[in-house]
C-alpha cells in the first residue's frame, strides 16, 4: 500500500529530469524551494547576484545527492538590472541543459519608507529587479519555451499584491504588476503551449524579515491580522510550488496562489459569544 502511494504521489508530482532556471535562488524562500525541487527530481539552475550564496547553496544541494551527475545543479550569476546579464545568463543555461522548463522568477527587493520618503534611486532599483528584470528575463525564456512547444512560469508576488501596508508602496506596485503580468503571460502565450502562475506569500519569517517581526509594534501588528497568529516559514512555500512546477497543475494558468496563514480571509477574529475557547 505504501509503495502504491508513493509511485501515485510521485507520478503526479515528480519533477524528475525537469531544468528549473530559479531566480533569486539564494535568498530564504528560494533556498528552501530550490532543495525542495532537488529533492523532487529536478535539475537546477540556480541563479543570483549573491555569488557566496549561491555556491553555498550548491554545496548544500550537492551534499544531498554526492552521487548526482554534475547537471544535478549548477549555479550561474545573475544581475537582473542588466539585460546583458540576462541574456547571457539564459544563454549559459541553454547551453548546458538544452532547455528551460520552468522558470521561478523568485529574486526581489524592498525597502521600507513612506511615499514621502522615496528617492528616485530606490524606486528605480526595486522596480528594475521586482519587475523589469523578471519582465525580461521571462521573455528571453519563453522564447526558447515557445521553441520547444512547452513552458511553465512561476512568478513570486506577494500578499502586498493585494493587500498594503505601510511603507512598501514601490515594493507593493511592483508585486500588483507581477500578478497582472502573470495573467498576460497566462494570456498570450498559451497558444505556445506555456502556462503562467504565481505565488503570493503573506507575511514569512527570513532573515530579511525577522527585524519586523522582532519590533516593538510590527510583530505584535501582523500576528493579529494573521488568523494562525504567527509568521510562516520559508518551507510552508514548498508544498504549493511543487504543485505549480509539476504536471498535477497542467491546467492552472493565470493564478495566484496566496499562502498567508488566514491574513487575506481576515485575520484573527473579534470577541465573540460561544462556549467554545
């Protein structure tokens, strides 16, 4: 019975011998999914601007696997503010895996400030990462997916795709773009036989976020607006994008996807009457 479970489970959602071109690999929630994408099968090119990183993360997928053939992963630099390092980077990974299967534009940026408060130079900066980079580099990409006749897109948004808080207004109009850009790509290149989705996380505990979650204010502020009172962890992703990667999703496009922990429903409830605590 077990053994029949599993060979359901992994014809459904194995991920064995797909090239997965992942985005923003070094960072706490790429990290977590691109071991997670190795575990399932995959054969990865991970790719960031964060070489030290990057090779870390290599070596911790490749300890994993010591027998795996060298394509097991393979680690490329990527600076999506240069079109030039986009093209090169896909080139490079074309050149080693013959293909792209899927690409998980996961890399983005945020700096928290009012309205009031932003430079030109930040608003620049993050909009070139969290959308004109992963813009660019999805077409560069699709154009060898429309080649092959197949493709699969996930993009990373965000809860602030929908939803604000205050000071992430660059970081927030980059995320509600990313998920009307899922849905064009959704649009548009279907007929290519490439499929577009996109994850919305809430508000996950990582390194980067772990100084909101540890103020006075902000931590107390968010948990009451989670309906699970708590952050979610970088691995509560894994689940959802191995579904979007894998054949068990071949007829979802145009989604997004929120994993927030009850936030978007409505957080925690007020007092109410019942004699149940």
């Amino acid at each position: 019975m077990a053994d029949s479970i599993g060979y359901y489970l992994e014809s459904v959602f194995s991920l064995k011998d797909k090239v997965i071109l992942f985005t923003g690999a070094a960072g706490g929630i790429g990290a977590a999914v691109c071991k997670a994408y190795a575990k399932a099968g995959a054969k990865l090119a991970i790719c960031d601007i964060d070489e030290r990183g990057l090779a870390s993360l290599e070596q911790e997928i490749r300890s994993d696997a010591p027998d795996a053939p060298a394509d097991k992963v393979m680690a490329f630099r990527l600076d999506l503010t240069d079109i030039v390092s986009i093209e090169a980077c896909v080139n490079s990974v074309v050149d080693v895996y013959g293909r792209v299967d899927v690409l998980f534009n996961c890399a983005g940026i945020n700096k928290r400030e009012g309205i009031l408060d932003v430079e030109e130079s930040t608003y620049d900066r993050i909009m070139q990462i969290n959308l004109k980079g992963l813009y660019f580099i999805s077409q560069e990409v699709a154009k060898h997916m429309r080649k092959a006749g197949h493709g699969n897109i996930i993009n990373m948004a965000s809860h602030n795709s929908v939803g604000m808080l205050g000071g992430c207004s660059v970081y927030g109009a980059t995320k509600s773009a990313v998920t009307a850009l899922t849905r064009s790509m959704a649009v548009e290149w279907a007929k290519f036989g490439i499929r577009a989705n996109a994850i919305a996380p809430g508000h996950i505990l990582t390194p980067l976020t772990a100084v909101t979650w540890e103020h006075p204010t902000r931590g107390d502020y968010l948990r009451d607006r989670i309906a699970m009172r708590r952050p979610g962890q970088p691995e509560e992703i894994i689940g959802t994008a191995l579904l979007l990667a894998s054949d068990a999703s071949s007829y979802m496009s145009g989604m997004m996807i929120h994993i927030d922990g009850g936030c978007l429903a409505g957080g925690a409830p007020w007092d109410f009457d019942t004699k149940y605590s």
